[in-house]
C-alpha cells in the first residue's frame, strides 16, 4: 500500500508585514552657522529608505513681512513634511513676528505632529527679523526649542567625527561672514559625506539669510548641490595642499621642496573665495 504524502503547510505573513515599512529617514548633517551679518545653514540631500537612498533637498526658506528663515531638519521625511506645513502657517508671506514669538510658534508646530517618545527629528531654524540681530535656534526630540550655538550640528552631528569638525572651528573662530561660514558648511559635510557615506551623502545645499536685500531688507540666497559639487573639489585641493605643506614641516630630514607649490595652489583657492592676494612675506 502507497502511502499519502503528507500535506505541508506554509505559514503565510500578513500583507502588512510581508513589505517594508515607508519609514523614510533623512539621517542629516545639517550644519548651522551664527554670523554677526547673518546664517548660514547646509545640509546633504540622502534620504534612506529601508534598502535605497535617493537625492531630496532638506533645507527650506520662509519669507514674512518683517523677516526670514531658513529650516534643516534630521528626521523621518514624512514627519518633516507635516512639522513644513505647520511652520509655512506660522510664517506666512503676509504675518509680521516679533522676537518673543518665533520660539513658541516652532514649539508650537512641533507639538501638532504628536510625535512618540522614541521618535527622532530634529530642526535647526535660522532667522532674521528687521533690525534685530541674526538667531540660529534648534529642537530635539523633547521637543525643546533653544538657541544655539554660534555653531551647530544636528542628525549625524553627534558622531566623533563632527565633533572633530566643532573642535577645529571652536579652536580657531571664524573671522569673516556668510561667504566664509558657506565654505566651511560644505567642508563639513563634505567630509562626513566621504567617511561615513551611509547616513550622508548625495549633494550638498547651502542657504544664508542677510540683508543684501533691496533698502537692507532680509534676503535668503541659495547655494544649490548643482553648484556645491564645484566647491567641494576646491576645497578638496586646498586641504590636501595644506597636508603636503604639514608634511614637509614635520619632516626634519630633508629640505622643503614645494613651498612655492603651496603658495600657488593657496592663493589659487584665496583668489576662488573672493578674497585679496595673499600678502606672502620676503624671505
């Protein structure tokens, strides 16, 4: 007699469960810089699904009627989306803020998202409003918003390598303005991009608020990723002229040979930022 085959049976996985979750993250570093003639605020344009990545901007601007804004954030994109809705309400085209106002209205935007405790997003939100200084201001996942910084980081920005970069500029301050603060932006993001490209990578976007505008008035300028490409690579070369430079320093044996290389490629990249020849000294 044959035996029957025995049936097998197959555990089916819920349709819900059998997909991943949207759970789109955009883990930024988003940098921000506080500077007596206004902000800059730059970020990477990765956004990481559950298995791919794909480029979005993660910076945003306000105009009202008596200022302007700037918004970064590190978080699920989804979250952001709604928190963006809120803040565009709160800072319309046609309202007028007063300074013991924009902190309690992003609270207060915060606060509609209902967020869980163990969600994570965060916002660095740079403003000018006529004829009060430049602010620089950031949340948590509490849902505390403080003020920052003359610098800050936020998403990838507790990691011991942007720490690195925080040490090097609280090390030696910034001296200059916006154009200044810009090149440094894309330099830190730049570097995370290279040494930990998981969480950031894609392009980069610089927005600044000063009052370039017409009579002074508040004006936002973009520094989009189709153009920081180009000032990565400046930089690129000018920080590996200063390691050849810190090379021959530190090598006693032997007589220097590329000073003259150096003094170039340095002025090449001071001449790229706008600035003044270099005033070498006489040997």
């Amino acid at each position: 007699m044959i035996p029957k085959p025995r049936p097998v049976f197959r555990k089916l996985l819920p349709l819900e469960t059998s997909r991943p979750k949207r759970g789109l993250a955009a883990m930024t570093m988003a940098v921000g810089f506080l500077r007596p003639d206004g902000v800059v605020i730059g970020a990477d344009r990765q956004i990481t699904g559950a298995n791919y990545t794909f480029p979005e901007r993660k910076i945003e601007s306000f105009h009202w009627q008596n200022g302007a804004g700037v918004l970064a954030y590190s978080g699920d994109r989804d979250v952001f989306r709604d928190f963006l809705a809120n803040m565009y309400g709160a800072f319309g085209q046609n309202v007028t803020r007063q300074e013991n106002e924009v902190r309690p209205l992003i609270k207060q935007c915060l606060d509609a998202l209902h967020l869980k405790k163990n969600d994570v997003f965060l916002t660095l939100f740079g403003y000018l409003l006529r004829d009060r200084p430049p602010r620089l201001v950031l949340s948590n996942s509490r849902q505390r918003v403080v003020s920052a910084g003359l610098c800050e980081v936020i998403g990838y920005g507790d990691s011991p390598l942007s720490r690195s970069f925080l040490g090097r500029y609280l090390d030696v301050p910034l001296i200059g303005g916006i154009k200044q603060a810009s090149i440094y932006a894309v330099d830190f993001i730049s570097q995370a991009k290279r040494y930990d490209g998981q969480y950031v990578g894609d392009g980069i976007d610089v927005f600044s608020i000063d009052r370039s505008g017409v009579d002074g008035t508040e004006s936002v300028h973009v520094l989009d990723a189709g153009r920081t490409g180009q000032w990565e690579n400046r930089i690129a070369t000018a920080r590996y002229w200063l390691d050849v430079f810190f090379n021959e320093l530190s090598n006693t044996e032997n007589p220097m040979i590329n000073v003259e290389m150096f003094k170039q490629r340095m002025g090449d990249f001071r001449q790229w930022a706008g600035g003044d020849p270099i005033p070498w000294s006489a040997p």
